[in-house]
C-alpha cells in the first residue's frame, strides 16, 4: 500500500508522559471544551444490543488491530459545491491534499498522541486517512475503551431471505474519546470492532435450470430463444455501443481501472477470463493486486472471492487495453474506506469500481443501536469527493432487491435504496432485463415466459410461472423472489444539485404488488414493517420523492439475460468453475467502469465524476445519449418504481440505458 509517511517524532503541544485522558479534562466549560477535555468520536460502537448477543470475556490485550481514523475534510461546503457542478481542471493529490486535507500540525498531534500509546500510524497521501496498526491493549488505553468478545447468534432464514451465521466479533461498549484538540478534526474510527456487515450483490438463477452448453464447458440456462444467460462482455459492448468507439481505435489504452472489493481474487482467474473466454486482444497490460490492510485472506466463494473475479472479468475485458489493478481488502469498514482512499491517495485508476454494499435501513439501525458511526455515510463521502476533484470516476451497483433493499440483509420490507451507492459524489449503477423467452420446469409442470422489449429489472415477470411451475401461490412465489434493481429515494443524502429539475427526479410512478405489513420495533428502537401483503395486479400510482434519487443509469443485470463467471473457487464447493445465469447490479457497475476508461482513452483525458455531466447530456438541445425506459406499468418496474412517461428519469433504471458512443462525444 503507497501511502505517505509523516514523522511521529514531531510534538505539538502533546505530553510526553502518557496520562489518563480522564484526568486530562481541564475546567473549560461544556460549550467550550479546553483542549485536553475527553470528547466522544463516532465509531462502531458495540455489538452488544443484537437479539442473544453474549460477552464471553475480555478481547485479548495483545490481538493486533488495524484502526483507521477518518478525518475531515477543510472546506468542506466548496468542495462539495465544486463536485456536484463537475470540476473543470481537476487536482494532483497533493493539491487536494493542501486544499482539502488536514493541516500538517494537527496530523502531527494526533499521530504523535498515538505513538505515545506504541501504536503506529502511516498517513495516506491526501491527509485525511490515517492508518493505525497496535494492539487491543493500546487501543483501549489511547481512546479509553475496554474491548469485549462477542458471540452473535445466528439468524435464521426467513421469506427466502439468507440466513445470518452465527459470529464471535470483539467490540467496544461505549463511544471512543479523544482530547478536544484531536476529537475535533477525527471525523470517524474504524475498526474497534470486527463486525463485517457488506455483501456482494450478486445473483444466480436457479441451479436446476443450468444445462452444458453444447460442445462447451460452459453451463448455460436451457432456454429457448436468446439471450440464453451466458452472454460475455462483447454483447455489453455491442448492446450499449461501445462497439462504436472500439472501431474508432479506444481500448482504455493509457489508462488504469481499479476495483474495491472485500474479498481475495481466485489467482489467474482474471486473466484466464481475458485471454480463454471473453478473447479480448492482448495489449501486454498489467494486472496488480493491492492488499489493503493485510488483505481478505485466502480465496473462497463462501467470502465472495466470485464477486472479485467477475468485477475485474467484466471491467478488464471491456477496458481490454487498460492497466487493471485489484484494490482487496477485509470485510470490515477500515478494510472498505481503506480502499477507497488508497486508490484516492496513489491517484493511479482514471476510473473505480466497487460491488459491495448494505441497506440505508441497516446502517440507520447500526447507528440507532451504536453498532456504527453515525458519520459513516460522511466518511465514504469524503473519499468520493477526492475521486471527483482528482478526475477519477466512481461507480457502485445500486443493489438487487428492487425497491426493497433492506429486505436483503434486516429483513424489513420497507422501501429502501443501498449506501454507499446513495452518495451524492458516485454514479450508483442499475439493473434492467433485455428481451428474452424461455420454458421454466418444476416439479408442478412447466411454464413459457417472455420478456419481448428491454425493460427495467424486476422479477415481478417471473412469480406467475415460478407458482405454477412449483405449486405455491404466486403470492410466496414473490416473497421468495425479491430481485431487482435497486433504486428509490435515500433517506441519508439530500438531492444533490445535479438532480435538481430533472424531470423525474423529485416524482415517481410506481405499481404496488407488495404493502409493507406487521410494523415491529428491532432491536435499535426502529419501527420497520417485517412482512408483505400482496396484489397480482396492481395499478399506477404516483407522488413526490425527496432526497437522493438512485440509480443513475442502468444495463442489463437480471440473471436470467445474464453473464458468464469464471471463479475456480466454485471448485471448492463442487460446482462448474465456469457458469452462465450470473447477474446483477455487480456485473453493471464494473461495466460502466470499463466502459469510462474506453471512453478516456477515446479523448484522451479523464471525464472524472460522471453524473454533473451525464445530467447535464440528458437534457441537452443535442439529445440525450440514454433511451430513457419510461413506460408505466406492470412490464417495466424494479417491484415498485416504474417508469415516469415522457420525463428523462425513473428511479428504477436511472437516465436509462447508455449509448456509450454518443456519451462519449457528449463528454468530449
């Protein structure tokens, strides 16, 4: 990891005896702390509030901890004004850093405060992440903490919903502190706890419908007409013209995609994939993996090492003349913000890609019950804003629950969108179904299913055969058939001005299959409806919307028109290590993020943060480069938004479906 080093050896106005920060508190009043005054910073706090959760001792004093703290950024409100409206000259990291980083004197002090407690610290370039390695016992004594061993039972399944294992993660019960003087510029910690709540949104069909293809290695869906599910990265291309700027010479030559992903690449797999299956050029690039904060350990489809092959599969493929480099860290916050400020701070990658992600419904619950920070959002948001004002694009998969993201990992059946792909300062990434028409078997009989025009993703088309084809009623067959793309308001971040008067963005039309019912209290104090009621038929509906609209444009991402994925990982679990019906929301952002290093290589700079821009192009006198998927009804939805007839936005498939030929010109 390149970061860059500040000395520990400077003091600012730190005591050289290591003290009790209790006894530090001087008589400064309430409203003005004095400098030395214990102040709270946001943090995971604790585990210790989960339904059955138990303490079974002490976290060891010497358990080796990875901590990082999150500072914040100067000039916050212009830096966010500057990224919203597109930067028209963009930043060297050390300009960020000295427009936007935090000063010289105060990382001293606190990275010299640190020290006195033997834990060391490497500051990232940009001087807003600081990267602390110690032990639990220095950690406790530093931020007058006392870490706990935790068992976490496990939660069953539920609704078709995955079970949750059982876990033994240490933690804190109470807030971190710090003396006024450093708690004043520590945006957030992470890492007190070892709790990984991210997950993959990847999406499999069926296994039972998976048949060999002939004359192939492949395992492809056994379905009449096309697509038959085991499409590669060319009918990306030619789908959304990229094809277009191949043929003008762009590659992604002279430029670098990077993934963030919390799991560990299966080695060769990527480049397997180019070479053998995808049978893209060989441009002599290079391949680089950057362990972030020791790394995720070793490869496994239980850890999602497929959703780190297919990231750097699709994206590589696509950017074929482009430098690629895997940025993999722990499933913990550090491990994700880490990778994100890594790739911020060396400023390699044009363009960034991550596929992981978490309900706004379950970060609000780990912040009501003080499992996270409640400047979590904030802190991923800092390292996006750095993206933008350095050039880099960023893309994260707006999830594959449809509307109802939190169904997929709280369980609620509230509509909710997935962070971190709600921030204002990232294109979040959406999911649509191109045409398609096949016969579903099941031990009830078979069923004809056809989807005869693209259409926003959403597996409302599939409940009526899936009920007949296994004997349940359609209304089961949706409850245990959430997929979609994920897409809705957010309740975290405001609308960002770019969104601002685009038709679409602040209304919304929408068919309600599913009404949220059986309103409970969780374990936070929040009040979240647990189950469904459900209508075969619903009508169009409309009202307002506020806040954040995601996503931002959309590709195909069902399954069931869906990818190839080579993970040799799948070798451990016995199945196919080459397999067709692989989709979601993952496949599609590291295709645009592929797809923008194309583009750059094209006019031969970075187009940085996409969204300002691609607003913009929308709604230009030139036309728009999407073909806006606008029809309302029950054939176009992500199981509740649909489209908004005649406005250029809907929160089901964003802007809509690129041309990325002409987005290019438009950008140029």
């Amino acid at each position: 990891m390149r970061k860059a080093r500040l000395s520990a050896g400077i003091v600012l106005g730190v005591a050289a005896i290591i003290t009790p920060l209790a006894a530090l508190a001087g008589p400064a009043s309430a409203s003005t702390p004095g400098p030395n005054t214990p102040e709270s910073v946001p943090a995971g706090i604790s585990v210790a509030s989960l339904p059955g959760t138990t303490v079974f001792g002490s976290t060891p004093a010497s358990t080796p901890e990875d901590v990082s703290f999150i500072l914040k950024e100067r000039n916050l409100d212009y830096l966010e004004a500057q990224a919203q409206q597109g930067f028209r000259k963009y930043l060297s990291v050390g300009q960020f850093a000295g427009a936007y980083g935090q000063t010289p004197g105060n990382i001293a002090a606190l990275t010299s405060y640190l020290a006195q407690f033997g834990i060391k610290t490497e500051v990232y370039a940009d001087d807003v992440d600081i990267s602390a390695t110690g032990t639990a016992g220095d950690f406790d004594a530093a931020l007058s903490v006392t870490q706990n061993q935790y068992h976490v039972p496990s939660f069953a399944a539920r609704d078709g919903l995955d079970a949750i294992p059982a876990q033994n993660v240490h933690g804190i019960a109470k807030s971190p502190l710090l003396p006024y003087r450093l708690s004043s510029f520590v945006l957030a910690i992470f890492g007190l706890t070892n709790y990984g709540p991210y997950a993959s949104p990847a999406v499999h069909v069926d296994t039972k419908d998976l048949k060999p293809q002939q004359g192939s290695s492949s395992y492809c869906l056994a379905l009449t007409g096309l697509p038959n599910a085991c499409n590669l990265p060319s009918n990306f291309a030619a789908n959304y013209n990229l094809d277009g700027l191949y043929a003008k010479g762009a590659d992604g030559a002279g430029q670098t995609v990077a993934i963030v992903t919390l799991a560990a690449v299966d080695p060769g797999a990527p480049q397997y994939f180019w070479k053998n299956i995808a049978k893209v050029p060989n441009t002599g690039r290079t391949f680089t993996v950057d362990n972030i904060d020791g790394g995720p350990g070793a490869p496994s489809d239980a850890s999602g090492s497929g959703e780190t092959d297919l990231d750097l599969e699709q994206s590589g493929s696509l950017a074929y003349g482009a430098n690629v480099i895997d940025y993999q860290g722990p499933n913990t916050d550090p491990g994700f913000a880490d990778g994100f400020f890594t790739a911020a701070s060396q400023n390699i990658a044009s363009t960034v890609s991550a596929s992981w992600g978490e309900s706004e419904t379950y970060l609000e619950s780990l912040i009501l019950a003080g499992q996270e920070a409640k400047t979590y959002e904030a802190a991923f948001d800092e390292a996006f804003l750095e993206f933008a004002a350095q050039g880099q694009s960023g893309f994260l998969a707006s999830g594959d629950a449809g509307a109802y993201d939190a169904s997929a990992d709280l369980g609620t059946t509230n509509l909710s969108v997935d962070t971190s792909a709600d921030s204002d300062y990232i294109t979040a990434a959406g999911g649509t179904t191109l045409p398609w028409s096949g016969t579903l078997t099941g031990p009830d009989g078979s069923a004809t299913v056809t989807v005869s025009a693209q259409r926003i993703w959403g597996w409302d088309y599939l409940w009526p055969a899936i009920a007949k084809t296994t004997g349940v009623t359609e209304a089961a067959a949706a409850e245990a058939n959430i997929g979609g793309s994920g897409g809705g308001f957010s309740q975290i971040e405001p609308t960002p001005s770019y969104q601002q008067f685009v038709p679409g963005t602040q209304n919304f039309h929408a068919v309600q299959y599913l009404t949220p019912t059986d309103y409970q209290t969780n374990m936070a104090g929040l009040v979240e409806p647990t189950e469904w009621s459900f209508n075969p038929t619903p009508s169009v509906t409309g009202g307002s919307g506020y806040g954040r609209a995601v996503p931002d444009m959309a590709a195909d991402a069902d399954p069931y028109s869906g990818y190839l994925l080579y993970e040799p990982s799948f070798a451990g679990i016995g199945a196919p290590v080459l397999q067709g019906g692989w989709g979601g929301t993952s496949f599609t952002s590291p295709q645009f993020n592929g797809s923008t290093a194309v583009i750059d290589s094209y006019l031969g700079h970075r187009v940085g943060f996409l969204n300002p821009s691609i607003y913009r192009a929308a709604q230009s006198s030139g036309g728009s480069p999407f073909t806006s998927l606008d029809t309302a009804g029950t054939s176009n939805d992500n199981l509740y938004y649909t489209g908004n007839p005649g406005e250029l936005y809907n929160q089901g498939a964003g802007l809509g479906i690129p041309d990325l030929t002409k987005l290019a010109g438009d950008l140029g």
